[in-house]
C-alpha cells in the first residue's frame, strides 16, 4: 500500500513538474530528504529514482527553465572547489573503497548545493524550497515525535519511517536536522505565501514544532537537547519581551519535565558526568587521534580515515554506595571510532585544507545573513519577509553548526540545502536592489509610475553590501 | 499506523503545494523591484 502510495504521489508531481520546470528541482529535494526508495518495499526501490530525478531536475532546469535573474555567486566556487578537494582526497585515501562508498553520495550534495541557487531567482521559489525540506522532514518529525509521544521510543531504538540508521534517519543526526528546522517552519507560518497564514496553518505549525522537539526527547540524543537549548537562546535576540519569553520558557520545561522519560534524563545526565560516559570519553579520545593524524597528514587521508585509529581510553565509574563515592578507572580499547563531530570530521578526512574551506563556507554564510537581518531591521511592507527569512537560517545554521560538535555531519546533503537557501537569499535580495538601482530613466519618467514627489515609502535598508 | 499518517499528511500538503505552485506565475517572473528599492542617485530626492 505504502509503496503505491509512495509511487502515485511521485507520478503526480512529476506531471504537475510539466509545466513548470523549477518542480522538479524540488522533486530532488524531497528525495533526497525522504529517500521515497528507502520507504518502499518492492516497487520504487528497484529503480535508481535519485540519480534519474537529479538527472531530470537539471536538464529540464538547462533546457525548459529561463535563466533571467540568475547570479553565480563566488560561495559557489568555494563549494567547487570542496568538491574538487574530496574529489582529490579520494583518489589518494587510505581506505580507497570506503572512500569511495562516502563519495558517491558527497559529490551529489555538493553539487546540488553548488546548482540550487542558479535555480532560486524568485522569493516564491525560495519559499518553496524551505516549504519542502520543512515538509519532508517534517514526515520524519511527525512519525518520530507520535512514537515519542505514544512510548514507542528510547536511544538508538526510535524507527524514523524505516530500520535504517543511516543518513537523516540516524537519531542524532536527525535531532539536530529537527531543530535546526523549526525556526523555518515559524517563519513559513508567518511569512508564507502558499499556505498564507491561519488558525489551520499556525495549528499545523505549531504540532510540527513539537513534533520536532519531542525528537530528542525520543532518540535520547544528547545532541539535540543542547541544540534546542541554543535555539532558545537566539529566540532572545528579536523577542520584544524577553521577561516574557524566558518566563514561557521556564513554563514550557516546568510542564515537560514530568512528562520526560526517566531514560532520557539517565542519558541526559552524562552530559555533565560525561567521564562515566563511554561514548563521551571514546569521543574525547578519537579527537585527540584526529588532531595527531593531522599533523602528520595536514592534506587529510580522505574519508573513512577514521577506520584506523586504535584507542586506549580510561572510563571513570563513579560508584555510590552508602553515601560513600568512589572512582574507579577501568581502562579499555577501542578501534574504528568515528569521528563524532563535523569539525574533527573535516580534520581528519579532508586535511587542513579542507577544514579551512569548510570553515569559510559555514563563516560566510552566517556573516550574510547577519548582514542581511541587519540590513532589512527596518524596511517596505514587501520586504518584511527578508530579515525574518534570514534570522530563521542563520539560528538554523548555528543550530547545525552546535550539532557538529557531536555528530559526523560535514557533508549532510540537508545541510547543503540549507546552505543553497542562503546564497540563493543573498544573491536574489542582491539582484533586486541591483535592478532597481538600474532600471532605465525612459521607464521611470514614460510609465509615470514614480518620482521624487509621490514616492509613498521611500524606507531603503541603510547599510551598503560592502558595510 | 503512525508512520502511515505522518507520510500521507505530509505528503498530501506537498501535493496541494506543487499544485498550488503549479498555478503560480511569480514561481517563474516577478514583478519588477518596487521604486522605494531604488537607492538615491540621479532625480531622486534620496532617503528623506
């Protein structure tokens, strides 16, 4: 059932993709989140459906889509040139085989990312993407927060959709994929203009966000507990009252907290006690061994480098028996940890090179939408959808970038779209203050539609681009 | 059960979405940049 299901829905959106090119764009993008293939049982799983909607998505986007608006941007060229460097890495990795399996899927999301934003030159187009990765990954969301709400849940046994710990289906890759979504489902709710605003669009919204919170809670992943702290945090900035966001915070954790699992708090726990931890202090350990490999392969030994470390790692048990602590250390081995954090992930894989690339992508990005949230504090009415748009993708980027210090995820392919998302803002807010900049005297003065005298608001964002 | 309804909701208000998409002309052109966008320059009395 769930296979025709699966096999009609993508039948219909690709025929509604024939008339406009740019939906089938997203048909990739919802595959590449939902992995409809990886859902089916006998029908869609047959069939290279990834590779044969990429193929689909890019040429109909060479040979049907116009390419009036669309700007290269030089973040571009940095992921090309990421991708020429793992392409580099592989070639020469110590593990040529493994490497290649990771490669498979890498150059697809870093490609993609490098041609999203050619695609994305209108404000509805952008809107649809986040409308799309919101939408499929709320189908994660929403079965992994019912389970989590219906007792179906617990570390490492939470089923997101399928019996598959890989790729966004991984507990605490997921966890913080979830957060990282929420500030764009509240600024679709708000600002969106295919499902405008309503009592029905707030209600969905606002079940997602939960659906999205209780993910940690479900997958007992420390990871996304500390992200949802962060987003907490950053909901301060632009909150106008902030006594009474933190007092609805407090309200929020008073009312959950009896609701928690004792498992998830046991687990949430080693977060402080992390010595006790074994996963913590394997993690600690591998850290080190990445630093050292490093130094003695600054150009990275390509992915899967990992695979070799050997690790002499102490456990410290901390025993309380009648009111009497004692330690108690119980040193052990541990071989082919991964490296459990993007940074090291980098490190390790790509070199210093890479990681410097990497750093710079994620820098840049984050910069911009800064700049672009300053930028558009105060604007016209039709550009009131920007500073939010760039305020939900910046908390969304920090969001990952907090994940990345405890899962592999350098190369998620959502992240990736997250990342097209902002270079493609950027370029298309850009591009229309150009235009407008441009547009010719004859049709200002001939079309009689402006001037000096009846301009009604004339509220331009104050800081130039390089400001 | 559950995951069921998870993918039949989500994925009916993606259908309704790319329909409602589908009729959208401003998915391909927009409208030209409002004048207020124009920054001060030639005949323009600037930002007031």
């Amino acid at each position: 059932m769930r296979d025709v299901f699966l096999l009609g829905f993508l039948l219909a959106i690709l025929f509604l993709s024939l008339k406009r090119p740019f939906l089938l764009i997203l048909t990739y993008c919802y595959v590449d989140i939902v992995a409809p293939q990886r859902l089916s049982f006998f029908l869609l799983n047959k069939v290279p459906l990834s590779l044969i909607v990429f193929g689909l998505a890019v040429v109909s986007w060479l040979v049907a889509d116009s390419k009036k608006g669309t700007r290269f941007d030089h973040l571009q060229v940095v992921l090309l040139a990421l991708l020429a460097y793992c392409g580099i890495s592989t070639l020469n990795a110590d593990f040529p085989v493994e490497a290649l399996e990771k490669w498979s899927w890498v150059w697809k999301a870093l490609l993609w990312s490098m041609f999203l934003p050619l695609a994305l030159r209108t404000r509805l187009r952008i809107e649809s993407l986040a409308l799309v990765m919101v939408l499929s990954a709320g189908t994660l969301a929403i079965a992994g927060g019912l389970k989590t709400a219906t007792g179906g849940s617990g570390y490492g046994s939470l089923q997101l959709l399928i019996d598959d710990n890989s790729g966004l289906f991984e507990g605490s890759i997921f966890s913080t994929v979830a957060i990282a979504i929420i500030p764009l489902i509240l600024w679709l709710a708000r600002h969106g203009t295919i499902y405008r605003t309503s009592i029905y669009v707030w209600g969905f919204a606002i079940a997602l966000v939960f659906a999205c919170l209780l993910i940690p809670v479900g997958t007992q992943a420390r990871t996304g507990l500390v992200c949802a702290a962060l987003l907490a945090l950053l909901g301060l900035r632009d909150s106008k009252r902030r006594m009474a966001y933190i007092g609805g915070i407090a309200a929020v954790g008073l009312i959950a907290l009896p609701l928690i699992p004792a498992a998830f708090s046991a687990r949430m726990d080693t977060i402080t006690n992390y010595q006790s931890d074994e996963s913590a202090s394997t993690r600690v350990a591998v850290w080190g061994w990445t630093w050292n490999y490093a130094l003695d392969h600054p150009m990275g030994g390509g992915f899967e480098v990992y695979r070799q470390n050997r690790l002499q790692v102490n456990k410290v048990i901390v025993r309380n028996s009648g009111g009497q602590v004692t330690r108690e250390i119980v040193p052990y081995t541990d071989r082919g940890r991964a490296f459990h954090n993007s940074y090291f992930e980098m490190l390790g894989e790509q070199g210093f090179p890479g990681l410097i690339i990497w750093l710079y992508l994620q820098t840049v990005c984050l910069i911009r939408m800064e700049k672009l949230r300053r930028r558009y504090r105060t604007c016209v009415f039709e550009d009131e959808w920007i500073r939010p748009l760039a305020t939900a993708l910046q908390a969304g980027h920090l969001v990952y970038l907090l994940g990345a210090m405890f899962v592999g995820i350098a190369f998620q392919p959502f992240i990736y779209m997250l990342i097209a998302l902002q270079i493609g803002l950027h370029t298309y807010v850009k591009r229309r203050e150009e235009e407008a900049r441009w547009r010719p005297i004859t049709v200002e003065v001939g079309g009689g539609v402006s001037g000096p005298d009846n301009d009604p608001v004339p509220a331009l964002p104050a800081a130039g681009w390089g400001k | 059960m559950i995951d069921g309804f998870a993918i039949v909701l989500t994925h009916t208000l993606l259908l309704i979405a790319f329909w409602l998409l589908r009729e959208r002309d401003d998915l391909d052109d927009e409208a030209p940049p409002a004048e207020h966008h124009r920054p001060a320059g030639f005949g323009w009395r600037g930002e007031g």
